[in-house]
C-alpha cells in the first residue's frame, strides 16, 4: 500500500555529499514560494479549531497546521486558516485552495480511495454519539426511536444515524442542516429531541448551549471515527511531511520531550532516539533532509505546540471546559492507542 512506503520508492532521492536528500514535490515548492501552509480547517468547534473576536486561531487541528508550518518555517505562525464546512472541506483540498485539511474529518475507505485524497493518520479516536436535554428523560440511545434527530448533512453522522436506526428498527425523523453552528442552534431551540455528531463535538458543542448542564451525552457510541489530517493524492513528499510531523509529536510525547525543554534535550540528551527526533546525532544529515526539509524539523514543530500530549490537554483536556479524558487517545504504553512508527 502507498503509505507503508513512505521512506523507500515513495520518493525521489539523490544523493549529495553521502546524504539522501528528497527532491522537492510541488506541495511544498508552491508553499515555500508563497511562505505559509494554507490550512482547511473547521468554521469554530470550540477546542479543536476556530478564531477568537480578534481573529486568532486555535485548537487542537489548528495546532496540528502550526506543527507543520513550523516543521517547514521554523515558525508555527507561518500558516493561514481557511474555515470550511463540512460539505465544502473535500472540495476545497482537491481544488487546491488548501494544502491540508485538518478539521474532524473521519478516515473511511470511499474518502481514502475514491476522492483522490490521502489521511497522514488518526490524531483523534472518535466515535459517534447523541446529546439530548435531560427534561426528555432518556437514558439510552436506544429510547429515541419516532424522536427528532438534529443532525449535519454531507458527514458519516448522517449515514450512521440512519444504519444505526435501522439496525436497531427504531423509527428515525432526521433534521439535517448544512452547517454545523445551524445544526447545534436548531438543537438548543427546541426544534429536535436529541443532536448527534462524534463525542468530541458533543462535548466541544455542550459548552455553547445556552443552559449546558440541562443537556446529558448519552452512553452510546454507534461508530468508529478515526480523525485526522488530510493531504492530495499525488505528492508523496507533502504525504510524508504531514505524516511525520503528527509521528513526531506522539514520539515526543513517549519519550519526554517537550514545549519547556526541547531546547536543553536537544543540547544535553545522550539519548539516540531523543536524538534522531531532534536532528541533533552526531553522524549524518538527520532525517528532515529525506523530506526536504532541516535537521530540526521536529524539534521546531514541539517547540511551536509541545508534544501530542500537550496539543490534548490545553486544547480538550481535562483542565478545559470540555474536560475530555484521554481515553483512546492515551498513549499505548498507557492503555491507548496513539502509537508512531520510529524515527530511524
């Protein structure tokens, strides 16, 4: 398969001066012109991605697009947003108006082999679920058969809504809208019994609601949503880039590298793998180069956001009004399921 290659025949090599260095792939020749990533992102989920009233962008996605910038620049500033609905977010990255999308947008096999798109990787284990007021009464998923479902079109939520009402011969009356704000508002003004959309919306969107605590997330989770970043089919080096700038994060984090002290592990760590994620081995041109990109690569990237571990928890974890534990997306060594390939 094309991604299980990415440091053999995927790219083009030459050698210079007993290095292997990438020949540049368009992608990145069209964004070291213009001197920023162009990023698809989503129009405002509180904690993964959206500007404040000044117009400054953050969240979790947003982070993964600095990470990426800084991995290129040096500099996770050097990115612009494009805010995308979901109907709109496929179009966008095969039009070319972005270079990556990174929104919650589930990897499944039509979007991975019929769109002409590629996903680098899972940066969030989702799954869908339903929120409803706690004055209906409902404690399961499974009561909510003849209630109204608000729900946003053009997703997997809405298919999955429907496969699981059927499986489960319940009575489905979906409200869909375009947009997702349309779709939470409609919800919080009584026009539907229950929202659905992946947990992580629904915590990220409970938070909004004019009375949060009056609304409940059901126990339910109906389907597997793997999240992650999105990239064209037809670069790999751009494939490789975003691919392994989201390895390198999960790595930090297994290895203890972070935003406060990548610098001093970088100067003092004796550490060979600390040592090949940071560029700073002794022998070679590092491994930036094989993409054509620096030595410091990665360290550049935590040094603009942290490890993925940093990226969860200012953004959606625990000490955020959303209050989300890592879960599945815990480490592997700790009961999760967030592991990298090495860097070697």
């Amino acid at each position: 398969m094309r991604r299980h290659h990415i440091l053999a025949a995927t790219v083009a090599v030459l050698a210079i001066g007993g290095a292997s260095v990438a020949e540049a792939g368009p992608t990145l020749d069209a964004i070291k012109a213009k001197g920023f990533v162009q990023c698809g992102a989503n129009t405002g989920l509180a904690g993964f991605g959206g500007p404040d009233e000044s117009g400054n962008w953050s969240g979790f996605d947003v982070d993964y697009c600095r990470a990426v910038a800084a991995a290129i620049f040096g500099d996770g500033n050097a990115v612009k947003f494009t805010p995308l609905t979901a109907k709109e977010r496929f179009t966008a990255l095969q039009s070319g108006e972005v270079d990556l999308l990174a929104r919650n947008t589930t990897w499944t096999m039509s979007r991975d082999t019929s769109l002409g798109l590629n996903f680098v990787g899972v940066s969030y284990y989702d799954g869908q679920g339903f929120m409803v007021k706690k004055g209906l009464g409902v404690s399961s998923a499974l009561e909510l058969s003849g209630a109204t479902v608000c729900v946003q079109t053009g997703t997997t939520t809405e298919l999955n809504l429907a496969d699981y009402f059927r499986a489960n011969g319940m009575e489905l009356n979906a409200v869909v809208f375009e947009k997702s704000d349309e779709t939470v508002a409609a919800y919080d003004q009584g026009r539907c019994d229950a929202f659905t959309t992946d947990a992580s919306g629904l915590y990220a969107e409970r938070v909004k609601l004019a009375n949060p605590d009056d609304h409940i997330v059901l126990p339910e989770i109906i389907s597997k949503e793997p999240l992650g970043p999105v990239v064209r089919q037809g670069d790999d080096e751009w494939l490789n880039i975003v691919m392994w700038t989201h390895f390198a994060l999960i790595n930090a984090e297994e290895l203890g590298v972070t935003q406060g002290n990548v610098a001093d592990m970088m100067a003092t760590s004796q550490n060979p793998d600390v040592q090949r994620l940071l560029g700073t081995e002794a022998e070679g041109e590092g491994f930036g180069p094989m993409m054509g990109l620096g030595k410091d690569w990665a360290a550049n990237a935590i040094k603009a956001v942290g490890n993925y571990g940093e990226v969860f928890e200012r953004n959606v974890g625990a000490n955020t009004p959303l209050q989300i534990a890592r879960g599945l997306n815990a480490l592997w060594k700790k009961g999760g399921l967030q592991y990298a390939p090495p860097i070697r």
